[in-house]
C-alpha cells in the first residue's frame, strides 16, 4: 500500500495533532468492526487524510470519545462518525481488494504467490463493502485500466498517473455537490497523481532490479537516466500538492482555522516531506553502497 500522505505533526498546534490521530483511531475501530480486524493491520494514512478532508468539506457533526485501543490496551480519544467514516471504510476495502489483485497479476515468484494466498482475507473484507454500490467499479475500472498500461509498458509518467488521479478524483468527490464537489475533485486528482508519482519515484531502484513495470524507468530508460531527472521529477511532485493547495483554498478562504489548517499542513508540508524522505532514502542506500 502506500501511506504517502501525512502530517507533519510538529508544525500543527497539539490539538489538531490529537485531533489527527483521533480521526484515525476511530476510522481504524470502525473499519475493524465493519469491515473485518484484518483491515486495522492495513489502515493507511492516505485514507485517513481521505477521512479528514471529507470531514472539513462536508463538516459532519463529530464527537470525540474515549475509548481502549485492543492493541496498546489504553484509552485514546477517538472520534466517532458514521457517514465519513463509513464512506471511507469501504473506499478503503474496496481499493486495497483491487490494488491487491493488480499486484498479483503484476508480480513474479514468491512474491507473487504470498499475494495470491492473501487474496481470500482481502476478499472477505471486500464482500462487507456494500454501502456504495457505485463504488465497486468506481475503483476496479481505472485500476484495470491502469493495469493495462502497465502491461503495454506505457512511458508516460503523466498519463499512467493520470488513471490513478481520475481514481482518486472520482472518491473523493463522491456524494458532493456544488462548490464542495468542484474542490473535491481538483484536490482528489492531484493526490492521486502525487500518490502514484511518488510511490514509483520511490520504487523505481528496486523495479529495476526486479524487471518490474515503473513509469519513470519507461520513460528515461535506466536507473541512472531517473538519476539525473530527479530534480524535474521532484518539482512535477511539488507542482501537484501545490495544485491542490491552491484547490482546496477555494473552499476555506484565506484564515486557516482547525480542520483546514491540517488539510493544509498534509498537503503542503506533509507533501514536501514525504519527497525529502524518499530522497534521504535513496542518498542512505547510495552511501553504504560506496
């Protein structure tokens, strides 16, 4: 999975930081009673940014409670909704069913066959999505889609990250109307492309290694071809969250107050961050290995 899309928690004031990890305290209970327990082993943050911006454009009532976490066996402040987070619990199964099956299809060896034995438990999970009847081909569509770009070994960074941001777009959005879907789509189809650019930034050593599909290693031929576009690659990054940032503007206003100032710092400082670390990643593993 990804997980790509987080806060960076030191620049929120300590509320809003509590207030973050009470939304995905209380996404992961209600995904694990809904759905099924396995789902809290897989809970990501970019679903819980998911959870956050929906709340901030569809400013649903929430309570805040506290509640023993099974794993840590203390109590947590959690927040408690239903319709976000049930809109996001089975944007989730859903998504990590397909994802799953896509990666099955794509991988090779042993890695494949550990995949295809965890089909049955995602498939499980998948089965209790019901909620949204739209939502099934909402996001098996583009993924097959994409699928297939991949299987022509598409050298387009643009138009493979494409699919994944008409995804994205098309969740997010979901049940908004007016002003509120016009933002929802803008700044879900900019995180999507953000999410499938920097997971194959982060990736594209190891596709190499491995004769995986990598849109970067399509476009520019080689490992050290995406060496030396990196800086282009990681201004493309910061263009998309800068995008959304000037999208999602268009809901708040100029004051930054509460939920707004979270959406904001995912978006911009977090997006910066989550480049700064696949990079500080990669200059560790060039250093040991000189």
């Amino acid at each position: 999975m990804f997980g790509y899309i987080r806060p960076v928690k030191s620049e929120l004031l300590v509320k809003e930081a509590d207030f973050y990890g009470a939304v995905y305290c209380g996404l992961c209970r209600y995904s694990g009673k809904h759905l099924t327990h396995f789902s809290r082993f897989l809970l990501n943050y970019d679903f819980t940014f998911l959870a956050v911006l929906r709340l901030s454009l569809t400013e649903e009532t929430v309570t805040v409670e506290k509640k023993r976490c099974p794993y840590s066996m203390k109590k947590k402040p959690t927040v408690c909704c239903d319709e976000v987070f049930s809109y996001t619990a089975n944007a989730f199964g859903l998504f990590s069913y397909y994802k799953l099956e896509d990666d099955v299809l794509d991988g090779k060896g042993f890695g494949r066959l550990g995949k295809r034995m965890l089909l049955p438990f995602f498939g499980r999970m998948k089965k209790k999505c019901k909620a949204y009847p739209e939502m099934e081909e909402m996001i098996r569509v583009p993924i097959e889609e994409l699928h297939r770009l991949e299987a022509e070994g598409c050298d387009s960074p643009d138009r493979a990250a494409d699919c994944f941001g008409r995804l994205m777009k098309e969740l997010t959005a979901f049940g908004l109307e007016g002003t509120n879907k016009a933002v929802a789509e803008q700044c879900g189809y900019h995180v999507g492309r953000f999410i499938y650019l920097i997971d194959a930034y982060d990736d594209y050593e190891k596709d190499a290694e491995t004769g995986n599909y990598n849109p970067f290693l399509q476009k520019y031929g080689s490992a050290k071809g995406v060496e030396e576009h990196a800086s282009e690659i990681r201004q493309t990054l910061i263009d998309s969250m800068n995008v959304f940032s000037h999208s999602y503007a268009l809901a708040c206003g100029p004051v930054l107050t509460g939920m707004n100032r979270i959406v904001f710092n995912i978006c911009d400082l977090g997006g910066r961050e989550a480049v700064k670390q696949v990079e500080e990643k990669k200059q560790s593993r060039t250093t040991k290995g000189n």
